[in-house]
C-alpha cells in the first residue's frame, strides 16, 4: 500500500511538468504569431509609406520638369525627345505605385527608376538653364548687332549727306563765273559792216564780251552758255523759232540764246554775237545774265538811247 501511495505523486508531477511545458509552448506561439503579426503591419505600413513617398517624389519631379518648360527657352530636338521621355516616365511609374500592393522587388525597383529619373530630371533642367543663358546672351548679342548696325547706318546717311553736301560745294565752286563782261550795240549796214551805235532805232545785233574767272575746279572742256536777255520792262526776249529751257538752282528758266565756249583756264576772252530777231530795240537799259553748269555765271547791263 505505501509503494502504490508513493508512485501516485510523482505521476501527479509529471503531469503537472507536462502541462506547464504546453502553456509555455502556447504561449511562445502566441508570442510568435503576435511578433510576425506585428512584423508584417510593420512591412506594409514601411511600404505604404515608402510608395507614398515615391508619388511626392514624381509629383516634384514633375512640377520641376513643367517649371523649366514654362521659360521662354526654344529647345532642341534632342531636348523635346528627353523631355517626352521623362514625362512618359512619370506616367508609367505613377500607374505602377497606384497598384493595392507592392512586392518588396517590385518596390526596389520603384524606387531605382525614380533614383535615376532625379537624375535625368536634374541634368535636363541643367541643360535647360544653359539653353536660357545662350539664348540670353545671343539676344545681348543681337542687340548688340542692332545697335552697332543703328550706328554704322546713321553713320552711313550722315556720311552720305556729307558727301552730298560736299558734291553741292563742289558743283557750285565749279560753275564758271565771270570776271568781266560789257555789251556793246550794233547796226549792220547793207554791205554787211558792223558799226557800233549807242542809239535803239539803228541797233540790231549786240556782241557780249566777257572772260571767266579763273577756277581749278572747273573741267577745261567745252560749256553750255545760257543768255538770258531783259528788255528795259524786265520781259525776257525770246526767239519762237528757238526757244528752249535749261535747268538752273532747280529751276527750269526759259533762256534767249544758247552756245557753248571752250573754258581752258587760262584767262581767254569770249565774245557771244545775238542779232535782236524782232520787235527792234527800244530805249532804256537791257539786262543781260549769262548762265552755264546749272548755275549763274554773272550779269551785265547796256544802254540805249
């Protein structure tokens, strides 16, 4: 009886050992699946906020890409492709983090495309400034061209304006002035002798006698002469069988007669024969102005009485 009531207790024990060994293997269970539980949230949540993260990063990346677009900058070809590019980029990565869940590899390499993406978008943006400044410094260049060539232009018409001006003194130091001149009043007697008469009535031809100043400017060649002659009322004696205008300060003037001398500088006198074609001379003082290389040579005077 006592070797039955002393195996009793120890069959109590190991009972007692066993279902202690199940609790604490219960528990260590609960423990496990209570720590993997907490380790997957802990996945999810990382991921979650990790692809939160990553949509923030696109949605900088891409208002810096719209930020540079908005400059005045013309891009290149090159440029427009690599711009296309990175948008069409963005697009794709924005569909893959909208997805419910990513796998960890899925989410690596999420992660690797917008690491490269910041890349590309920094460089373009940096290319981007660089077109802006050469463009920038091609416009200052411009108008730096604008303005040299304002410059040359005015300088050109003011350069132009002198030599016109020039060409004017020229012109009008060249006209051949007179040094001295007289008229002297004839009647043509029927043998054809000339003989000097001071009286109107008689008088039928008169001869201008002259010399022309001296002028190294003047060509030494022959000179249309233009005589204009006034008769004592100022009305200008014209010949209707040869009548003409000439060109003179920019006027156009009728002239009495025309011929031409052979100016050669060297202090030669000229004599100009005009016979009066009708009505006769009258009494008072005639004005007679000689005119050649558009300009005026001098103006003399005679008398009849």
């Amino acid at each position: 009886m006592e070797n039955q009531s002393g195996q009793t207790p120890k069959k109590n024990s190991n009972v007692i050992y066993f279902l202690i060994v199940v609790v604490l293997a219960l528990l260590g269970t609960d423990v496990y699946l209570y720590l993997q539980k907490n380790k997957s949230d802990t996945k999810i949540i990382y991921q979650d906020d990790e692809r939160n993260r990553l949509k923030i990063e696109l949605d900088s990346l891409e208002a810096q890409i719209e930020q540079v677009n908005t400059g005045k900058a013309k891009m290149t070809a090159a440029m427009k492709a690599k711009n296309d590019s990175l948008e069409s980029k963005i697009k794709v990565l924005r569909v893959q983090l909208a997805k419910g869940k990513l796998t960890k590899a899925e989410l690596a390499k999420a992660q690797e495309d917008v690491k490269q993406l910041r890349y590309f978008v920094t460089k373009y943006t940096a290319d981007i400034e660089e077109l802006k400044k050469q463009n920038t410094s091609l416009a200052s260049e411009r108008d730096t061209l604008k303005t040299n060539l304002a410059a040359t232009s005015a300088k050109a018409t003011d350069l132009e304006k002198q030599n016109q001006d020039l060409d004017t003194k020229v012109k009008v130091a060249s006209v051949l002035k007179l040094a001295q001149a007289n008229v002297v009043a004839y009647k043509i007697k029927g043998s054809g002798k000339e003989v000097d008469v001071t009286r109107a009535s008689p008088a039928k031809k008169i001869k201008i006698n002259f010399t022309v100043a001296e002028n190294s400017i003047a060509e030494k060649r022959m000179h249309d002469i233009y005589v204009r002659i006034l008769d004592p009322t100022g009305n200008l004696i014209t010949d209707p069988k040869d009548a003409g205008t000439f060109q003179s300060e920019g006027q156009d003037l009728q002239y009495t007669y025309k011929t031409s001398i052979d100016f050669k500088d060297d202090g030669s006198g000229y004599t100009i024969d005009w016979v009066n074609p009708a009505p006769p001379f009258v009494k008072g003082t005639y004005q007679v102005l000689l005119y050649a290389d558009g300009g005026k040579m001098g103006t003399t005077t005679f008398s009849l009485k």
